[in-house]
C-alpha cells in the first residue's frame, strides 16, 4: 500500500520520501512503481502517459526514518498493530514539524487512538487508500476526535489536486468500508474452511451474481491476509462481539506464510511479478488441505 500511495502522489509530481525497514524491500518497492508506470496506460485507459525514470526519480527511497524530518505531510502505511504504530508514532512524532499532518491508512485501528500517541491529535486523519492507491478513485477520510476542519481542509485539497474523490465518515473501529468488509470477508473463508464451496467458486458467485470486480477470497489476497487477520482481532477487540472471530483457516494460511499476492499463495497461486493469479489456476485451501509444503512460497 505504501508504494501506492508513493507512486500516486509521484505521479502527480510531487516530490516523495517513503521509507521501509529493509534496503531489499525498498529495491522491490522502486521496480515495481517502474513497472506499474511503464503499463499504467494499458492498465488504466485514459491515463496520461508519464516517463517512468521521471515518477521513480521523484521518490527517495530510504530506510532511515529520519528523512520524514524534512516532509510537509506525512501518510503512514505501516502494519495493522498497534504496538508497532504506537512506537512509530512516537517517533515520528518527535522528527516531524509540529505542523505537519498525519494522514493513518490503517485498516481497522481507530484514529483517535493513533491520534493519542502524539502531541497532535488536531493534525490527525485517517486517509483510508483502497488498494491499489494509483487506481482507486474514492479515498475514506476518518475524523479522529481532535481533527481540526484545518486538517480535514488540508487533505481534501491535497487529495483533490491528484484527482481523488473522498468521503468523510467518523471514527469507529474499521470505520465505515473494513467494519463491513472485514466480516464479507471472513464469513466467505469460514464457508471454504467448511467445504461449502472452493475458492475460485466463491469468487466467482461474487463477481458474477453481484458484479464485483473481485471476489472476497480475491480481495483479502490482495489486502494480505495478515493484515486482514490484523483487522478482524482488532474489531473483535474493540467491539467485544464474536461475530468478528477470525476463521482457524485464515489464522492457519497465516502462521503458513500464505499471506496472499504478497507472498505468491493465499487462497490463490499468484504470479509474484504480476501479483496476478498464476496462468489463471486457481488454488483451493480446504479444511483438509494436503498440499505439499514444497508447492509453497513464502514472502
């Protein structure tokens, strides 16, 4: 989601830091905003063409957090646990301007929570991306308890200027799109974990019943399945109701490392240079799943 987030903004010229843990995940993070640029116009009609050196070369890539020192505004795309962002925030907190605005693209934890571990809760928003960021046309804005109209202005008019349309909802606990997805989601893995139906079968009743582009085994392989797994303890938590209980499958494919287009394997076989379904085939994980741990990539 980060380099989505990078590219996009790249895109619209502006001048990007996105910073990870790791210089390897950075490497793949910089190949993979060329790849997406070279096929932007193939993939996305009507998308103005743009030379993909000029977007790459907008981005500084770093694994140094203390290159946010010098950003005007700042989106946070890290892993859906809240220790981690508690840290990070703190951090980030400390290095950055006192003015400068903390977009969350976070799938579940609420803003005003995040918002806490700061000395700026007025400068805290959720800016929910939809995966991928370049191409999703609607961003979900959460207001945390503390969002000034200041910052709720900022970020429209930011977002406005790169195209992106966005609604504002208020903060709850997966908000309005993951408090509802979330469960879609985790009910069609618990019909696949009870032999209801296989996994190309369910998304294929989605997309062809109801129109979806993606079906909801698709979709949580493309979020990742940890970070769906993520999201489900953290509504179950929050709200204190079992009807958020992630599915054993899901908590199973995850300690697996089957975390979804990521990872090569989730409820499908992907194309790890594509993030694609492997020459279409469609892998089912059932409750009584045989495969071979030899058939299996991990990321």
């Amino acid at each position: 989601m980060g380099r989505g987030v990078a590219q996009l903004f790249a895109e619209q010229g502006h001048q990007v830091v996105l910073v990870d843990v790791a210089d390897r995940i950075l490497d793949s993070a910089r190949a993979e905003i060329g790849r997406e640029v070279r096929f932007a116009r193939l993939l996305r009609p009507g998308t103005p063409t743009r030379v993909p050196e000029e977007v790459v070369g907008r981005i500084t890539f770093t694994a140094d957090l203390t290159e946010v020192r010098q950003v005007d505004f700042l989106f946070e795309n890290t892993t859906e646990n809240w220790d981690h962002k508690r840290a990070l925030y703190c951090e980030l907190d400390f290095l950055c301007a006192p003015g400068v605005p903390f977009g969350v693209n976070t799938s579940a934890i609420p803003i005003t929570r995040v918002a806490s571990a700061t000395g700026r809760p007025d400068r805290v928003i959720g800016t929910h991306f939809m995966n991928p960021a370049p191409t999703k046309p609607t961003v979900e804005l959460i207001r945390g308890h503390h969002t000034s109209d200041e910052t709720l202005a900022l970020i429209q008019g930011l977002l406005d200027r790169t195209g992106k349309r966005h609604i504002v909802v208020n903060d709850s606990p997966g908000f309005v799109t993951n408090r509802v997805l979330m469960l879609t989601l985790n009910e069609a893995i618990f019909l696949l974990h009870e032999g209801v139906s296989g996994a190309a079968e369910i998304d294929r009743l989605f997309k062809e019943c109801f129109g979806h582009a993606m079906g909801p085994l698709e979709t949580a392989d493309l979020i990742g399945l940890d970070t769906v797994l993520f999201s489900l303890d953290v509504l179950c938590n929050s709200f204190d109701d079992s009807k958020y209980r992630p599915c054993t499958l899901l908590r199973k494919l995850v300690d697996a490392g089957l975390l979804g287009r990521k990872s090569g394997q989730g409820f499908h076989r992907y194309d790890t240079h594509r993030g694609r379904p492997a020459s279409q085939r469609h892998e089912t994980h059932r409750n009584d799943d045989t495969q071979e741990s030899g058939d299996r990539r991990h990321g």
